[in-house]
C-alpha cells in the first residue's frame, strides 16, 4: 500500500513541489508565487504515489548507461553531459538509493521532490 502525496505543478515554467511547505498552504485561489520562474502563477494541485528511490541493480544499470552516453570520454558524442563524478546516498532502513548527484546536478527524493521517482527522473534529465 502506498501513500498518496500532494504535489503543486507550476502552470507557467512546469516546476513541481512536494514539500510540506507548500503543502501547508491553502491552494483555494491556486495563486502561489513560483519558486524557480520567481513569478505570481497559478499551480495546479496534483496527487500520486510516494516518489521511490534505486536499488543496487538500477544504480549499477545508471552507471552502465552514464559510462557509455554521458560519461567523461563521450566529449564527441552529440548531446552528451560529460559527467565526471557521481556520487550516491543509500538508506540502509529501505535499503534503497535516495540521492544522486551528477557532478553539480542534485536529484534527491525529499523536501520539494519527495514524489518523484529518482530512476525516472535521472533518466529524463539524461535525455533532456
Ligand atoms: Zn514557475
């Protein structure tokens, strides 16, 4: 069974929050000022599943997948990040993989971005 989380999706730039903050306040007129576009938007609220974290084996398949199209030798290769380090955080109470870090790139499943799914999320700012 798992819990359904409000998140607030900005209508103008697309940024999305989870965080208890903006879960707190009353969204009845939808008017919020957008923490990454700074403007006075509407947000649509918005329900899903708790986000999730990566196992070992997703990780390993990340690394694989990074090395071969993203890594620090691909600097010909069209649309490549040139990623040079990567580091994680492993929670050892779900035995999962909670935060990624992509050299300065940081996809962390808490506060605002405690309703994604860490795989997809990486993966999406991968093919981006
Ligand atoms: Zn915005």
């Amino acid at each position: 069974m798992s819990e359904q989380i409000r998140y607030l999706k900005c209508t103008n730039c697309g940024y999305e929050d989870s965080s208890i903050l903006t879960m707190s306040l009353p969204i009845g007129s939808g008017i919020l000022k957008c923490y990454n576009c700074k403007k006075e938007v509407k947000f649509d609220e918005l329900y899903c599943e708790q986000g999730r974290g990566m196992t070992f084996k997703e990780y390993a398949e990340l690394l694989k997948y990074i090395v071969d199209n993203h890594g620090w030798r691909n600097l010909l290769k069209e649309g490549s990040k040139h990623i040079k380090y990567i580091r994680n955080s492993f929670d050892t109470r779900t035995n999962l993989i909670f935060s990624v870090q992509l050299d300065k790139e940081d996809f962390t499943i808490v506060n605002q971005n405690r309703h994604r799914n860490l795989k997809d999320w990486i993966y999406e700012y991968l093919k981006s």
